[in-house]
C-alpha cells in the first residue's frame, strides 16, 4: 500500500501535465486580470497577470504595446480606463511577436481605436494572414486569428516617434521571424532610465533549431537575438509575458518612496543569460539528435 501512493501521485502528475500541454494556448493566467499600475515616469502595465501589455502616455495620444487575445481586449481597454487615460486615445499600436497571445486582439483594437498598426518587417505575413503564415504554427487552426492590416512596417533599428516618446524597435529574430524587442527611455524623480522590453527568448516545444525547412537560419537568428540582448543596457526590465521578469513577485513591492523593483539590471542579465544556455543546449540536443 505505501508503494502505491507515489506510483498515484506520479500518474496524476502526468495527466495534469498531459492537461496542462494540451491546453497550453488557454493558460488560465493569460486572461486574469491585473492591477494596472505606473511602472515608471510615462510607461504604464495595462497587460493581464500573464500576458505583458504597456502604455506609453504622451501629450499627442498613446501607444500601446502588445493587443494579447481577443478576449483581452476589455481588459485592456478597462485597464487604460482606470489609470485615468482615454482607449480612443492609442495612436500607435506594436506587439512584441506576431503569436497569437500578443496580436490576436490587434484588428479588434484598430478597429476601436483607429490605431495605427506598426509591425517588425519578418512578422508582417503573420500578422496579415492572422498567423497563417507562421513557420510553426501556420497549419494549427487553435492559434489562428482575425487578420490585421500593418499601417507601417518597421525595420531593426526604426524609431517610433510620438508626442516626445521614442521607442526603438530591435529585431531579436528566433521565436518568430520578426519578433521584436522594444527599447525607450523613461525619466523618473530626475533620473532617466533605460527600458527594455524583451520580445521572447524562448524555444518553444517541437521548434526545430536544425534542418528547419520553413525557417532555414532559425539557430543563427537566436544567437543573434542573444547577441542583440546582452548589448542592451537595461535599467528596467520588462518582457512579453509577467514571467519573465517576475510581475507577479516585484508589485508588491512598487510603494512610494521605496526603490522601484522594476529597475533590476541584475535581473535582466541572470534571465538573457539563463535563456542563451537553454538555447545551447537544446541545440546541442538536437544537433546530435539529427547525426
Ligand atoms: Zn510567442
């Protein structure tokens, strides 16, 4: 009888994590919604607890950074709403990465909004075949959405320019084709501090680092991402998903008067370099998987 309790346990573990990857696309925390709050100076968190959603405020109107799924639209909108700003007032709309969590709600939002859309050149076809054209996962109706017409196309290194923001689109290739890592500056008590907002770093399961037909130079795409992060300077750190740079854990502690937990260089170099190892080694897994 003792045996047969780990023996249960391991057989339950494996059904919730047969479960859990099979509705993976539904993690229930990329729907639940999240206090919004002042990260710093004019950038504001409007996002859920696991999808990453950014407001920069300007006095000519507001961009928006990442549309998430259809269905967090409200959230978003309500978000905006409670900080004092007005939805009608996105100007300019830019995702992180054409994958369905970060883009689904684009058209929704263009359409309640008049946003101008403003797309990485790689990740435009996603964006505009509603993930159609996707290198993995085109063919996967469950991760297909409305389509949505890109106003500009942007390219590594492009700046766009609002009301006195700038923020600098980065090319950070891998994920996706166009996936994009967003750089600004923002000032604060007197200080100006250097955002990074880091598009994904992730090697999502069944990606094929090698022999990949659809996405030829997918692993000298990541290194160069890799390459691209670590020459960054970050004060803050900030990422597609709450995740990645612990939204969850550092809002506690946001109090007025204390050090902004959202300023952690530290943090941002530990996560780029834990990231560059799993990539490594799974490439190395599948180099000599492929021999
Ligand atoms: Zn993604």
């Amino acid at each position: 009888m003792p045996k047969l309790i780990p023996i249960l346990s391991r057989l339950l573990i494996l059904i919730l994590a047969t479960a859990s990857s099979a509705f993976a696309q539904n993690d229930p925390e990329w729907t639940e919604p999240f206090p919004p709050f002042r990260i710093a100076g004019n950038l504001f968190y409007v996002g859920s607890k696991g999808l990453a959603s950014y407001l920069v405020t300007t006095p000519q109107g507001n961009i928006l950074i990442n549309s998430d799924l259809e269905a967090n639209v409200p959230l978003i909108q309500a978000s905006i709403e409670k900080l004092g700003f007005k939805f009608k007032d996105t100007r300019i709309l830019l995702i992180s990465h054409a994958h369905w969590d970060h883009d689904a709600g684009s058209a929704k939002i263009k359409e309640l909004t008049g946003a101008s859309y403003m797309v990485m050149d790689a990740d435009v076809p996603v964006v505009e075949s509603g993930g159609k054209a996707d290198f993995q996962y085109g063919d996967r109706p469950e991760f297909l959405y409305p389509p949505a017409k890109v106003d500009r196309v942007l390219h590594d290194g492009d700046e766009v320019k609002l009301g006195g923001a700038v923020l600098v689109a980065h090319l950070t290739p891998g994920h996706t084709k166009g996936c994009t890592t967003w750089t600004m500056k923002v000032t604060e008590g007197g200080k100006t501090y250097n955002v990074v907002i880091v598009g994904s770093p992730n090697v999502n399961p069944g990606y094929k680092l090698v022999y990949n037909t659809s996405y030829p130079q997918i692993a000298q795409d990541y290194q160069r991402m890799f390459d691209v992060l670590k020459s960054l300077p970050c004060d803050i750190f900030l990422g597609a998903h709450g995740g990645y740079f612990g939204l969850g854990e550092k809002y506690p502690h946001l109090k007025a008067g204390a050090a902004n937990p959202f300023v952690d260089p530290d943090g941002y170099k530990k996560f780029v370099a834990e990231k560059e190892q799993e990539f490594r080694t799974e490439l190395a897994k599948q180099t000599l998987a492929a021999k």
